[in-house]
C-alpha cells in the first residue's frame, strides 16, 4: 500500500515545496528593495554585516545577469538570518512606500489645480487668497502662455513651469 505524507496526521512535514519556493521569492523580493534604498535609508535599517557587505558587491555590478546572480546570492545569505533581524528595514520600506503615496497624492492635486487654474480665472483668486506672496503677475503671465501654447498645440513649456511654480508654493506652506 502506497503511503502518503497526509496518513500520519501527527507527524510535522514542514513547509511544502510550494510554500518554500513562495518564501524565497518573497525574501528575493524584499532583498530587491533593499538594494534600491538610498545608502543614507539603509544605514537607518540596521541590517546584519553580511548583508550589508553583499548589498555593497550587487550595487558594483553592472552586468545584468551577474546581478540578477548576485540578487540571488543576497537572498540566500538573507535566508540564513531570523526574519527578526529584518523588521526594522521592512518597517522602514513600509514608511517609504506611505511617503511615496502622501507625494503622488500631493502630485496629483497640484495637476488637478493647474488645470483649474487653465480654465477658470475664480481659481487664480483662490490661490493668490491662499498665497498671498506668490507673484500675481507672473503667474497671470504663465497661465495666458499656457493657454496659447494648448490652443496653438505648441509645447507646453508654460504649463510645465506653472506646475513647478505651484510645487514651490507646496513646499512653503507648513
């Protein structure tokens, strides 16, 4: 009678293979973002020695498959570790990924307020209320062009610095 590893119920048969190979891609993965960190960020994890070494050597690499070796060679010497060791860079890429969202959001909404901007002259009068030091005359001045340079199907050199105009008054407000 053929036996299978379900017939004794009592005995631990570990992970299955399919579950294994899940939790190495996952670790390939995180050892992924590891390596996209700035160095400044990866100081702040507090990662082993060796993993930090390994981090060093995969970032020298320029060669495409030699990298994605090497990828792999960090992952298995990530392995080696407790998932313990790691929960201080996991929390600090789970911070890097709620930052990335607050910008894109940020991002967005100047978008959203540029094309106001391009369509009703009551928003202009919102944003000069808002900011009263911004420079009305300039920002009039960028607005007409952008406008032309739409109509006229031109590049939108206006309607680029509008947005840049916009992003530093982002950055004043507190």
């Amino acid at each position: 009678m053929n036996r299978t590893y379900t017939d004794d119920p009592e005995h631990d048969y570990g992970p299955t293979r399919t579950q294994q190979r899940r939790d190495a891609l996952a670790v390939l993965a995180f050892a992924s973002q590891l390596v996209e960190l700035p160095p400044s960020k990866l100081a702040r994890a507090d990662l082993p020695e060796d993993v930090l070494r390994e981090i060093d050597n995969l970032r020298r690499i320029t060669s495409h498959i030699a990298r994605k070796r090497q990828l792999g060679f960090l992952a298995k010497v990530m392995r080696r570790h407790d998932d313990e060791v790691f929960s201080g860079a996991r929390a600090l890429l789970g911070e890097n990924r709620d930052q990335q969202r607050k910008e894109t959001a940020a991002m967005h909404r100047m978008e959203a307020l540029r094309e106001k901007l391009l369509e009703s002259d009551e928003a202009l009068q919102e944003l000069i209320d808002q900011h009263p030091a911004v420079d009305r005359q300039h920002l009039r001045s960028l607005i007409r062009q952008a406008r032309i340079e739409r109509d006229g199907n031109k590049p939108p050199r206006a309607y680029r610095e509008i947005f840049q105009l916009l992003k530093g008054l982002a950055e004043d407000t507190p």
